[in-house]
C-alpha cells in the first residue's frame, strides 16, 4: 500500500490519474490533456501496475486529522505539495513533520513531490526546501526520504515517480 498525501487542492488525484495512464501503456505517445478531476471527499484507491500491482491510497487534505487510522500496512508515501501556494507551506511542513514522527510509518519510504512547477508563480524548489528546512527534516527523519518536481498537469517528473514506486516496492519487504 502506498498512501498519497497533502492539503487539499494541491493535485492529488490528477497524479494519480496520471499514473494510472502512464503505467498502463496509454501515456506512450503523451498524457494528452488533464482529465477532470473533483476535491477527494474521503479515499481513493487506485491500482497502478509497475511491474507489480502497487494500491495507492488518495486520502483528501480535509482528512488530515485522520490519516493515521490508514497508516498501518502502508510501505510508501507520496507527500505532495503545491509549489504556487506560500501560503499553505508552513501547515503543509507541520502535517509532514507528524507523518515522519509517526511510529508507524518509521519504514515508509517517503517521496516528498513539490507539483505545479508548470505555474508561473511556482517557488523553486530550493526555495521551497529553504522555507521548511527541509534538509534539517530529512536529516532527522527515520524515512529514506527522496524529492521530486513534478507537474501532474503537464506529466513533467511523472515517469520519475512511477519509476520510484517501483523501486520503492519491488525491494520493501514489509
């Protein structure tokens, strides 16, 4: 199980959509336009084939009080983040301090994916890693923590996080 998590709005389920599309086969000639998508009222689970059928658990950003009842059996998580959102930042930093201080995701392999690099008011992310200090948290954290720019509309590091998955889950044992 890999958990899929953030604030609200910040592109969760369009990645999803996206993966879903590339690990298919049907994202060969480009993703085409981004489909439709509505704000995640609860969970998604969404299988994605890469190699092995990896479950993705979409858990909507008004849930955060509850993610932990969805931590057990989880042995990845896609944190996500909106780079063209300041303001959310520093709520979204607090959310991925207690997910890396939870005891039961201490073996979670973590990718922590700044999206919407494609706005033109998105923070780099050196940027963004300065503004939550970021290196200082992954130093501190038990997780194999990784990074990653994505845009989920355009499907800019798409194949990179697909990729990860992969990795992540053909060597988990847990």
């Amino acid at each position: 199980m890999c958990l899929l998590l953030g604030a609200a709005g910040v592109g969760k389920t369009l990645l999803v959509k996206r993966l879903q599309k590339l690990s298919s086969g049907d994202g060969q000639d480009g993703l085409g336009d981004p489909p439709p998508t509505r704000p995640t009222v609860g969970t998604n689970l969404t299988d994605i084939v890469a190699e092995r059928k990896i479950t993705i658990r979409e858990l909507g950003g008004c849930m955060a009080p509850i993610w932990p009842s969805y931590y057990g059996n989880c042995h990845s998580l896609l944190f996500m983040l909106d780079a063209s959102n300041p303001t959310q930042l520093s709520a979204s930093c607090a959310h991925l301090l207690g997910l890396l201080s939870a005891e039961q995701l201490a073996e979670a392999s973590v990718l922590i994916l700044f999206n919407k690099i494609d706005l033109p008011c998105y923070m780099t992310t050196e940027e963004m890693k300065s503004l939550i200090r970021l290196p200082d948290i992954i130093a501190c954290a038990k997780q194999d923590v990784t990074t990653a720019e994505i845009s989920a509309r355009k499907g800019t590091g798409l194949a990179e996080v697909l990729r990860w998955l992969q990795n992540t889950h053909k060597t988990n044992s847990r």
